[in-house]
C-alpha cells in the first residue's frame, strides 16, 4: 500500500466517523451488531439495486433490472455484465443463491435472515446473469425492501469461492494474506484499526471496466474516528475533512462563516428518514399499560424539543413517518386518528390523571410512587449521539414526576440491548423505515418480529424491529394484509386508517420530533455533492447510496 504522504490530500476523500469500532476486524456484514458504517457500507459492498428517494425509481446497481409474475410470487433479478469480486473473481448468479441461502439456513441468527427466511421458498440461478427467486407468498416489495433497501442498506451478495464451508454465525471475514475483506465496490481496505479505516480505489473495479459507472475520482478514503463533535465540525472548517453534520443551524451558520468554500445541503437541513422517538419495553412494568405509555406521551412538550435539540428548525412528530412528498397523503389522512387519541399533545394535567388513575400518589420529592411506596423511575438508555433528545425526555419527564435517569451507551451496546429486549426505554427511531409508502414502517410493530427477551432481534441494520415488543393480532394482521397489496393500491388506504386506530389507542412507542439533518460538504477538494439544487440520490455519507455519490464527485483542483 502506498504511504500517506505519496497521496495528496486533494486526491483524498475524509469523512469522520463518530463512532469508535470495538471490534474492527469484523468485516461480516451479517453478524448481528456488526458495524458496517465505517466505510463497508459505503466504499466496499454493492446492492443489487438501491432506492432513490430524489426520483423514487428503483435503480439497478449490480443487477440491471428485474421482472416479476402477477401474482407477485415470483421474481428474476439480471445481473449487469462483467460484475467482479474485488479479487479479481466473476461475481455471478452463484454468488447471489449462495448468500440468500446462507441466510435462509442460518435464520434468525444473521441480519437479513428473518426477512429472507419468511420470503424466500427458493432461489436459483437461471444462468450466470439470471437469479429467480420464488416466494412464500405474494409480496409486492420484496425488491425495494430487501434488494434495494429503504434506508441505509440492503442485502448484499458475498463470495462464495471465499464464504464456502465458513460459520457465518462467527466468520469475521478479516485479513486474509494481505487484503482486506473482499467485496464488490470501487475500494478496497487499505489499513484500519478501532479508530481509523482506510480504503483505496481500485482502479480496475468492475463498475468502470465496464461502463456501468465512471471510476471514483478519490484515490484514497480515510474514515477516521473523532468522538468530539466540536473537533469534527473544526476539521471540516481546516479543510482536513469532507463531509460532516453539524448539529443546529448556528453551527451551520458558524462554519459557512469561517470557510466560505463549505457548502450547506439546504437551508431548513435535508429530512432524515428516521423521526425520533422514545421506545419503551412494553414486556416491563408499568409500561405494559397503554394508559401509562399515553401518560409520557402527553408529558412530553415536543415544540421544546424541537426548540432546544433543531433551534427551532424541523417539525414536531406524533406519527413514524417521516414528512416526505410521497408520505404526506398518509400523514394528512391520519391526523384525525392521532389526535382524537391525543397522540402528540402536551398536556400535563392528562398525563397526571393517568398516572393517578393508576394508583400512583404524588410524594414530597415531586415524584410518583406506587401503594408499597417504591418510586416510579425509569431508566432510559441511547447511544452518545443521541444525547440531546435524551435530556430533553428525562428533564420532561422529571416536570411530570417520573424519576427518569439518562444513560449513555455504546453504539453497539445500545443495539444489541435493544435488540434482545433487555432494556426499559430508549431515545432512538425505532419506526423508521417507510419512505414511499405505510407499510414497512408499521409493519416493524408487527408481532412477528417479536423474539423472547434476551434473544437478538437480526432484522435491521439500525435498530431491530419491534424492539419494544409489543404483541397485537389485529394490528398484525392488517400488516399481512398491506403487505399483499402493490404500492399505490387503493386499499392500503382503507388498512393503514384502521392498523393506524390499533396503534394509536395502544401507543406501543411515543413519537417525538421529525430529524432535520444539517449536511456541510466541503468544496475545497470535491465539487458535485449531492444537494437540495442537485439531488441527483439522497445525501447521507453513512448509506450505501454514498457509492452513487463516490461515482459524481468531481476534483474541485487539477
């Protein structure tokens, strides 16, 4: 490998990362709680097809397109031509029926295995381009959701001539006689350690020898960890780093100040998918019980929220959905359901009389204890980054007497926590996930999802379905219904009105606020990011659509 100082820094790409890697020798995307946004996500692995939210299409990556039946059962994905292994290896029709077999043999203990497990009855490979996958049933995304993926990742193929005769369950996928894990994408490991991975181009990816796409412009990524937000947005501003989020618009503001060649996203922030939420377990007492899941609701003052974390910036949330155009009909023709069920009203004195009405009395130290005096608390977990909102939700819930306590985890403590169930409540997002349409986002309540508490839930790369494990039959089955109607169908209407009416009367997860991101790029190196004038994918530098932007950006200096 060449050595630092043999690259330029205007032929380098920095994006900083906040989260430090405790296990960084692990390149096995489908362990559970393995970290893939270090760089895997986004320089290494390849969909088959990823989700454009700009245009909604469903572009083709490794696969150039794909067919279904009618019936929505069966589906055949075309693999582009010349599709290559970093290795130099043909990745073909084998290597996509190997992995989703990996994963239908190995459910539930790998990401994605779940979903491929209730899905797929068999997959096969029609020729070296051609793969069929027949399903258990009618599902009309099961491309978009699982091929391509609605937010940051999706399934991607691994090589079998490397995976064969492998435990995938332990199979860390390491350093193997000098080179890095190996996948289909324009880079390849370079170095790395817990607190720094590097990649370099390779020049002779597959996806420029044959056309498909232009070769990446950096030579080299560099992802280093920085656990200091100030530290980040100072690297940004020095020009020592590319791409960063600043956490309110006044940093914004500042840092446009300092380097006028940073250039902001859009003014207002780009919508994250992923509203915020406080998530509670629902298998722990007393927030089993509706009345006491309503009564945080209404104890919750989201406009402070909004006012303190965003400045103002971005709007309250009393639903999973993100305020997206294709959202916006679902969203209008919720809010009556929502508000008749008073979900997303502050109001301190209904909190108040539900908590009573559960036989709570009010003690001297302005907080509620039950008949045998035990106080009522509540410990609430999230990951560093999350911070913000956490204190936001403790001091609200201090206001309404529940003694409420914040504590800072690991990333990945915090997921694999969450994941089994073994936790009480939670700031996260853990609704996420519809962008076009209902479905997927509601669907993560279904009670199929729900595993015994203290087993890993292996469905979603950020957080695991369901992790509050609430358990209703009706709503499910509206689920499975929605499920089997094509996006756009008319019925779906008629079924998220009425699985909306389930949710909202039940609450299994209090919403918050929705996510405004504030996106600063770096023009000083890299010209052609992706903007709000020039949205040509959506823009986070942790998702796999970061390989579409690798493949735009320009050299800003010749």
């Amino acid at each position: 490998a060449p050595d630092d100082q043999q690259i330029a820094r205007k032929d380098q790409l920095i994006v900083t990362t906040n989260v430090n890697v405790p296990a960084p020798d692990i390149w096995n995307p489908y362990i559970p709680g393995t970290f893939i946004l270090q760089g895997m996500n986004q320089n290494l692995m390849e969909p088959l097809f990823m989700l454009n939210y700009e245009t909604g299409n469903i572009d083709g990556w490794l696969a150039e397109s794909y067919t279904n039946t009618p019936d929505m059962t069966q589906w055949t994905v075309k693999l582009r031509p010349g599709t290559e292994w970093s290795d130099g290896q043909p990745l073909t029709s084998d290597d996509v029926v190997f992995t989703i077999q990996m994963l239908q043999q190995y459910a539930p203990q790998l990401n994605w295995s779940g979903a491929v497990k209730q899905w797929v009855a068999s997959v096969q490979a029609l020729d070296d381009r051609t793969i069929q996958f027949n399903l258990t049933g009618p599902n009309p995304r099961f491309v978009m959701e699982n091929l391509a993926g609605t937010t940051s990742q999706a399934i991607v193929p691994v090589p079998r001539h490397l995976w064969q005769g492998q435990d995938p369950v332990t199979f860390k996928y390491a350093w193997n006689n000098g080179a890095g894990a190996i996948f289909s994408g324009p880079y390849v490991v370079e170095r790395f350690s817990s607190t720094e991975f590097d990649y370099k181009r390779n020049d002779n990816w597959w996806g420029a020898k044959t056309g498909a796409f232009p070769l990446p412009a950096p030579l080299e990524i560099r992802r280093p960890w920085v656990g200091d937000t100030g530290t980040q947005l100072q690297m940004l501003a020095n020009n020592d780093s590319d791409v960063e989020g600043p956490q309110t618009p006044s940093q914004l503001n500042a840092l446009v100040a300092q380097n006028p060649k940073l250039v902001p996203y859009g003014q207002q922030g780009w919508v994250d998918p992923c509203p915020r939420m406080l998530t509670v377990n629902t298998t722990v007492s007393p927030w089993d019980r509706k009345e006491m899941r309503h009564a945080l609701s209404y104890a919750m003052d989201r406009q402070q929220i909004v006012n303190v974390v965003n400045e103002g910036v971005g709007a309250t949330s009393n639903f999973i959905f993100p305020t997206y155009k294709a959202m916006q009909p679902y969203i209008d023709a919720g809010q009556e359901i929502l508000n008749s069920n008073g979900v997303g009203e502050f109001n301190l004195d209904k909190a108040h009389q539900l908590i009573e009405g559960q036989g709570y009395k009010m003690g001297g130290d302005g907080h509620y204890a039950d008949a045998n005096g035990k106080t009522l608390s509540m410990d609430l977990i999230a990951p560093p980054f999350m911070e913000p909102w956490g204190r936001m939700v403790v001091q609200q819930l201090q206001a309404v007497g529940i003694d409420a306590n914040l504590r800072l985890i690991e990333w990945g403590t915090f997921r694999d926590q969450t994941g089994r169930g073994q936790f009480e409540a939670a700031t996260d997002w853990d609704g996420c996930g519809s962008v076009v349409e209902p479905w997927f986002g509601m669907n993560r309540y279904n009670k199929s999802w729900v595993n015994p508490v203290g087993t890993a839930g292996t469905e979603y790369v950020d957080n695991t379905n369901n992790a509050g494990r609430w358990s209703n039959d009706q709503y499910s089955a509206l689920m499975d219904q929605m499920g089997q109607l094509a996006i756009g169908d008319p019925a779906v209407m008629d079924l998220y009105k009425q699985a909306l009416a389930i949710w909202a009367d039940e609450l299994p997860d209090i919403p918050l606020v929705q996510t405004p991101s504030y996106l600063l790029f770096n023009g000083t190196y890299w010209t052609n990011w992706p903007t709000q004038d020039n949205d040509y994918i959506q823009p986070p530098a942790h998702w796999e659509h970061f390989l579409k932007v690798l493949t735009e950006l320009k050299p800003a200096q010749q």
